[in-house]
C-alpha cells in the first residue's frame, strides 16, 4: 500500500512539533548524558521492570490538583503550572534577597520506549514527587495461533 | 531592616562526613527563596521526594542549616535519568536582627517554607505620649 502524499505531510508536522515542543524521546541514546541536559522542566527519569514502566518527575510545590497527566500510545505528556508560594499566603514579599525556584506553567511530552497498557496507568503524588507506573502491553510474548485442518 | 542587615552569607562548603555505611554520599544545594515580609523573613526551598522524617532543620550559633535525604528507589532498572539521587545540603548565616527562636517551619508538597520574625529589639515600638 502506498501512503498517500497527505499522510506524508501530517507525519512531517507531526515530527516538527515534537522538535517544536522540546519533548524528550526516551528512546533516544541516552548513554553518558549528564543531569538536565535537555534543560526542560520537570527532571524525570524512568526505570523499567518486567512488567511495567516507572516515570517519576520532579514536581515540588505543584499542587497535584493542578496536575495534568495524559498517555496515548506512547506518548505521556505531564502539565501544570508551579504557582509562587507567597501567591497564596498573606505573606506579601517586600524585597527578595535569593530567588532560585522556578515557577509558571509547563508541559513536557515523553515517547516512551514501548506500548503501554493505557487503561491501567496509575499515578501518584507525595512530597513533590509524581510517580506514574505504565503496565507494559503484553504484546511480545508470542502468541500461539492454532491451525485449523480442514 | 535594609538588605545589607539581613545579609544571608553562604560559608561553609563543606559537605557533612559520609555517612555510617560508608558509600560516599552525594549532596545538593537545594534552591531557595529568600525575601522579606512585614513580619520577619521568609526562606522556601524546593525539597523534592525528601519526606517530613528525613528532613532536618536547625539553628546553631545563628547558622541555618537544612538537611534531607531525597528521592527514594524507584522499582525496575534505569533506562533514563535526569536527576541524581541526592541529599540535600544547606546552610545559611542569619543575622541577629532575626528571633531564631521563634522559627515556624511547613513542609507541603516538597516544599519547605521557614519563617523567621524579626527580633522584639528591632521592631519598632510605638510610645505612647501621655499628655499632663
């Protein structure tokens, strides 16, 4: 079957606005790649187990709440907004002497290395820390096909 | 209460001796927020996946000092990693403007708020002028 020339341009968009969103591929070679050198917000990393993928990021003082975390195919993309503490407390700053914490909106996209089952993802948030598990799809096990005889 | 008054000096480098099962640890500088209020000042510090138990926050000779073990095993092999699996690590000098005493500390959500009131002597206090 021949992609018609319409697919072929939606594919090319497609891989222009994952440049465009500074998504991170985790399938990409990551060997010797040294703490936040894709310079995007939350810091991630993700483990493997036999049956399911870990993502965990670094999310401290986003309210989970305001969390927004989504998967389809192999696409898991995590958005919120990390609001300044004081915009919620009566404590109006007068001046600052150290401002280092980062606040505002973000999102971030991940290609995950594999299928995910996308019904069972479950996620979790404690001291600042989101934890998603992904269950792989079991879809590498060869499955055994019958054949029928006539 | 000027900024040169409240100077937030950063001296110790030193990082605390490694601890008892002798892998060497590594540390982190958390970052902070620090800025004044009506009331005192105010220090925030991201503090991810370090819980209530493994935080510790104290004064000692005017020298704040904040210290956490971070983010706990995740389950499975590493495919990817952006951050390290840190302690975090910091000290801050105060000056005696401030009540060290009267140290109000919240975690929530991975983020350590302090706040400090300014010491009774240099708040100002208003005199009464009684008339004859």
């Amino acid at each position: 079957m021949i992609k018609s020339p319409v697919w072929n341009d939606i594919e090319t968009l497609w891989h222009e606005m994952d440049k465009a969103f500074t998504g991170l591929r985790f399938t990409a070679p990551v060997a010797g790649l040294v703490d936040h050198a894709f310079g995007s917000y939350p810091s991630t990393r993700l483990h493997e187990g036999p049956e399911a993928l870990y993502v965990e990021a670094m999310v401290p003082g986003v309210a989970p709440e305001t969390l927004n975390l989504s998967v389809v195919r192999r696409t898991l993309t995590l958005a919120g907004e990390k609001r300044p503490l004081h915009a919620d407390t009566d404590a109006e700053p007068k001046v600052f002497h150290r401002k280092e914490r980062s606040e505002g909106r973000f999102e971030r996209r991940f290609t995950l290395p594999m299928e995910v089952d996308t019904d069972r993802v479950s996620a979790e948030y404690a001291d600042g820390m989101l934890r998603v598990t992904l269950p792989k799809l079991g879809q590498d096990t060869p499955r055994q096909v019958s054949i029928q005889t006539a | 209460m000027s900024e040169h008054n409240v100077a937030v000096a950063e001296p110790p480098k030193a990082t605390p001796a490694a601890p008892a099962n002798g892998h060497p640890e590594h540390y982190m500088s958390p970052p902070v927020d620090i800025y004044e209020t009506a009331d005192g000042l105010a220090l925030v510090a991201d503090l991810p996946g370090v819980s209530r138990d493994n935080l510790e926050v104290s004064v000692t000779h005017n020298v704040l000092t904040i210290k956490g073990h971070g983010p706990q095993k995740l389950p499975g092999k590493a495919r990817y990693q952006e951050f390290q699996l840190a302690s975090v690590f910091r000290q801050f000098k105060l000056n005696n403007a401030l009540d060290t005493d009267q140290v109000d500390a919240e975690l929530k959500n991975g983020v350590l708020q302090l706040r400090i009131p300014k010491a009774k002597a240099t708040v100002a206090r208003q005199i009464e002028i009684k008339v004859a």
